[in-house]
C-alpha cells in the first residue's frame, strides 16, 4: 500500500482578493482588474476581441479550504470519478490505481500495455466510459512504444469487478505517424453526449513535424473524434474528403491536453499549450482549423518570433481565451454543483507552471472574468475534476504528487 494521507492537511484559501500565481509576491487585483499584472511575452501583438486574454477579476465570497487526501503519487496525469466515489488516477510512470475519498491508495492495476514513459510520455489520461454501468468499460490515452519511434494511443478494457485489474484491454485508436520524439503526446480524453470519443493530440513540438498540424493526413495537432469501440463516425466532418484521414474532428492544434464538454449546449471546449504567450481556450467545432502553426499568439521559447506566424488569418478560428504571459494549462472541467453555486457553468483549468487552478466565468461564448484558485497549494497542478457534492478535487503533477479536495467551509 502507498503512503496516503486522509484530509492530512488544511489550507485556508483567502480569497477576499484574486491572488497571483505567487501569492506572497504578486498583488491583489483591483475590483474589475485583470488578475494578471505581468508584461505580456509577445509584444505588439493585440487581441481580436475585447475580453480575449486579461480578463477581469472575479471573487468567490464563500469561504473554502482545501486538504490533502492521498500524496506519495509519482507524477500523477489523469484523474476520473468512479460512480461510487472512488477516484481513477493515473501516474506517468505507467501505473493505473484506485483512490477513495477517503485518501486509501490501491495497487496498481494490472493489465494495462507498456507505455514510454519519456519526456512528456506515459501513462496519460483517463475516463470512465458512458456505459460504465453496464459494461465496466474505462479509457485510457499513453504514449505507446513502436518500432521506429512511439505515438499517443487510446485502449479500453473492463475494470475488473474487484478493481484489481483491467481486462481484455484493446487500442481503439493509435496516433499516425510513428515518430522518434518524447513531446507533445497531448492528450486528453472527453465523451460527448452523443457517446463518441474525442481524443486530443499534439504536434510532436519539434519544427520538422509542426506542419503536419495543417496536414488532414496526419493526426499530429488534432482533435480526434470516434465511437466508443474505435470505428468512425459517418457524420465526422472529412469521412468523404479524398487523402483525409476520418477520425479528425478539427486541425491546427498545437499541444491539446485539457478536454471539456459545456453542459446544457454540449459544445467541447479544449485546453492548448501554446509557446511563450499562446496557451489557448478553444470552442472546438467540426472540420475547423485553430491555425497553428501558422496562426498564433506569443513567441517561440527562445524569445524569437514563430517562424511566418501571425496573430488571425481568414479561414482560421480565434481562441475563446488566451493567456500570456503563458501559465501551462493541463487538463480542464465545466462546474456543475450545489456546494459553489455561483460556480455553475464556469470553466475550472488546471495550470502547470504558475500552480493555480483558473476559473473562467463564459458568457454567450466569451470570457468575461477570471479567478485564480489555490494559488497557496504550490504544486503544479495537472487535473481538476467536480465531486458528486460539488467540491472540486484536483492532482499534482510532482515527484510526490498529491490528490487534494477544494471544498466550502
């Protein structure tokens, strides 16, 4: 059994101000000011719209704490709520266990394939398939090893009636092509209403293969959409479309590791890394093209400007949102609870670098204030969920990482 903490530790979230990812050094935001307060890292570029990056500061008045349930996780990724409560949590290394609310730490999970677990490769992502309750099914995305290099890949199996294992695990999608690197796997994973799949992908980051966000026969920088057992579905926007490859729901993604589902409208919001300055909220629409890497907001992580990039070009979406200076966004969820009301239908999203979970106030499909949540946990946070009760649970992506609870007090 893993070392595991229940609700070992407490933490008063003074949110009578909107703090900073830093919060001892960052200044509270006036009333109606934005949170951030840094100069941007792509200079002389300006927005497309009013309220597209810098929102303004919003404030929960209701108090809350946040504890540590469970800790001594290695680098968890994914994390997905059984229907009895219990938590599925991934860790990169390759390990799948079980968590309960109460902070008890199963073993991992046996078989599931071998990942690579190199750079930004692993075990990734999770979810509990729509049928669960029939069929015990749960998804998984990893890194997968081939000859020749690796890809992002997505199985399915049964979870075992005692949790122990997963069985007869199978891949129902694997990223193409092959490719001989250790970055942007992605990936996250998101049922829509309809039952279909959508995976997100990455571009693999080195600029080689970076063209092949635009390019409809690759998946690398796509946002993948299937049915549950793999097959395609023949409303897919390219299924007809010569030298298209079926299963490509949107292109030009950069690194897409946050994956959404808007309640009530069933849109699918997702989550992008983008360079110095890029990091992107995306409403993701059938057969559209998010530009990259020839549409983008910051610059290259050397200071240099992306390579004949510009900011909006006709044929290619805007960003809902975006961040810059970037905090590096991981995965994201929609509220829907009765513990913070005022919450509802805000989008909650896990930041890796500036450790906070952001909340996003939409409106009519625009941002319109921004709040910056567990700012004085300081880890790198790479998931957020919502709890049956409403309080929002989240992992940390560390060597001793952690499952935390943010819960009204």
């Amino acid at each position: 059994m893993r070392p595991m903490i229940a609700a070992a530790s407490a933490s008063l979230l003074v949110l009578a101000a909107a703090c900073g990812a830093n919060s001892e050094t960052q200044q509270a935001a006036q009333p109606g000011q934005p949170v951030e307060t840094r100069a941007a890292q792509g200079t002389g570029q300006s927005p497309a719209f009013e309220g597209q990056t810098r929102a303004p500061g919003v404030t929960t008045q209701q108090a809350m704490s946040h504890s540590v349930v469970a800790e001594g996780l290695e680098h968890p990724w994914g994390l997905a709520l059984l229907p009895d409560g219990r938590w599925l949590v991934t860790e990169k290394p390759g390990r799948l266990r079980i968590i309960t609310a109460e902070g008890n730490i199963g073993e991992p999970i046996t078989g599931l394939p071998r990942v690579d677990a190199r750079g930004q490769g692993g075990l990734l992502d999770v979810i509990v398939g729509p049928t669960f309750g029939q069929d015990r099914m749960i998804y998984w995305s990893y890194a997968e090893p081939r000859d020749g290099g690796n890809g992002t890949a997505v199985a399915r199996g049964r979870l075992a009636d005692d949790g122990r294992s997963v069985e007869n695990a199978q891949v129902v999608f694997r990223a193409q092509p092959t490719y001989d690197g250790d970055k942007h796997f992605g990936s996250a994973l998101a049922f829509g209403g309809d039952g279909h799949l959508f995976i997100t992908l990455g571009e693999r980051s080195d600029r080689p293969i970076r063209p092949q966000a635009q390019d409809l026969g690759s998946h690398m920088g796509k946002v993948i959409r299937i049915n549950a057992d793999g097959s395609v579905p023949a409303d897919n926007p390219f299924v007809n479309q010569q030298g298209a490859l079926p299963e490509i729901w949107s292109l030009g993604h950069r690194n897409v590791q946050g994956a959404a589902i808007q309640p009530g409208t069933g849109a699918l919001y997702t989550v992008e890394h983008g360079t110095r300055g890029g990091d992107e909220v995306n409403l993701t629409e059938a057969g559209k093209n998010y530009g990259w890497p020839e549409v983008a907001y910051g610059v290259e992580y050397s200071g240099q400007a992306i390579p004949e990039a510009v900011t909006a070009r006709e044929g290619t979406e805007q960003p809902v949102y975006y961040w810059d200076p970037s905090p590096a966004p991981g995965n994201a969820a929609f509220y829907e609870g009765a513990m913070f009301p005022g919450w509802n239908g805000n989008l909650l999203v896990a930041q890796l670098k500036d450790k906070h979970v952001s909340r996003l106030v939409i409106e009519n499909g625009r941002v319109t204030g921004e709040e910056r949540l567990l700012t004085d946990l300081g880890e790198r946070i790479r998931d957020v969920k919502v709890g049956p009760d409403g309080a929002v649970w989240v992992i940390t992506d560390e060597r001793d990482g952690k499952l935390v609870r943010l819960a009204a007090r």
